[in-house]
C-alpha cells in the first residue's frame, strides 16, 4: 500500500522518491541548513512533505540545472524556500514551507517584517508611559 501525500518518508523512501542515493540527502543536510529532516530516537530520519518539496527542488537545481552548492543556497537567501519548492516543479503553499518561512517569507521579508515589530513594539511603550502619566 502506497502512503499518502502528506505521510512522512524514511530516508530509504525519500531517496528512492527523488532519485538520489541516501548518503547524497544525508551530505545535502550538512550544506544546506534549511534541509531539517525529523530526527527520531537513535538518529532515525523522517521527511516530510516540505522537506521532500525541498529536497526536489535542490536535486533539480544541483543535477538538472548546474547550479552550484554556494548558489542553491545564495537563491535559498535571497528568494527563500518558495522559489526551491517551485524549482522542483511544486507550488509553494503555506503547508509546503518550513514553519519560519510560511510565516515570514524569505529574508528581505523577514527584514521589514521586524522593523515594522519594533516600531509597533516603540509606539506600544509610549502609550504604556503615556497612559502611566495619566493615571497619576
């Protein structure tokens, strides 16, 4: 019986899904740090769907389209885990990316995102003083 889409994969099924020997994903994880397999007891990998999307892309970009290790991982920062998963030939929905990067995006994303934090999180310690006076 096949699993389903959304079922995790052992490393044995993981490789033999992208193609690729086990030692390449397990040598993959080591260079690129957004490659986080589940890790259970005793060092048991388990992949799930995200990380499968991942790994398609990355295997695409690394065999098929020449790309180098320094420049999987320079597009990986520059244009985030979305543009990966639609290298691999996926569409990169919310469930398809790490939890990090569903909820912020890529890093230039993540760059305004906080700024915009700290701004809120200034004006929300004026109010507090403010009110603080007020209350006098």
């Amino acid at each position: 019986m096949a699993k389903g889409p959304d079922a995790f994969r052992t490393i044995t099924e993981a490789a033999e899904e992208l193609g690729v020997p086990q030692h390449v994903l397990r040598f993959w994880e080591t260079r690129f740090s957004f490659i986080r397999p589940m890790k259970r007891a005793g060092g048991r990998r388990f992949y799930r769907p995200h990380d499968l999307a991942l790994l398609r892309g990355v295997r695409r970009l690394l065999h098929d389209e020449g790309y180098t290790i320094k420049g999987v991982q320079r597009l990986h920062r520059e244009q985030g885990a979305a543009r990966l998963v639609a290298a691999g030939g996926g569409e990169a929905g919310a469930s398809d990316l790490p939890f990090d990067e569903a909820v912020a995006g890529p890093a230039p994303q993540r760059a305004r995102l906080a700024a915009a934090l700290e701004a809120l999180e200034a004006a929300k310690a004026r109010l507090d003083a403010a009110l603080a006076t007020t209350r006098r």
